[in-house]
C-alpha cells in the first residue's frame, strides 16, 4: 500500500485513489476502492490536513478488512513522517 501526502489543503484531508488494471476488471477495481474508502474512514480521524493518494500495490485485493486496515493505517503514518521531514527541511532553508 502506497500513501502519499501533499500538504496545503486547508483544514480536511482529501484522499484519492489509484487501482490499477493489475487488479482486476472494472468489478474487482471498484470493490477494492470501495474497501479502501472504507479502510481510510477508521484511519481519517488521524490524518493531517492535506491531499493524500492512495495507490493499491499487488496483493491488496487479497487482504481481509482488518489487514487492509493495518496496511492504510501504516502507510498514512509513514506518508506523514516523510511530508513531516520534508516540512522540515524546508524550514531549515532560508533564503
């Protein structure tokens, strides 16, 4: 599971998503993403303000709920160390 985070997007986070064809036909891609949608409500209230996009990696289709869960959980925390230490770095440079 892929999350990336964009800062700058007022006070809500917004969240899209990328499923590829690897996963399916139109039915299977439109079940995941809704698995997902519903995977990142139990992680939204955690999620800072900003534009998020969620990319499923092979095997995501094959996850249970609560795996799939863990998975987003842990791939929005990462995205929001790595858009936190590049915040980071910008605010050490002046100039």
């Amino acid at each position: 599971m892929d999350f990336s985070r964009v800062a700058g997007t007022g006070g809500l986070p917004l969240v899209g998503y990328a499923i590829g064809r690897r996963h399916g036909n139109a039915v299977a891609r439109n079940r995941l993403r809704r698995r997902l949608r519903a995977a990142v409500r139990c992680v939204g209230p955690r999620l800072d303000a900003g534009a998020y996009l969620v990319r499923a990696t092979p095997g995501a289709g094959e996850l249970d709920f609560e795996a799939l869960c863990r998975a987003v959980s842990d791939a929005a925390r990462s995205a929001a160390d790595r858009a936190k230490s590049a915040d980071d770095g910008r605010e050490g440079r002046e100039g």
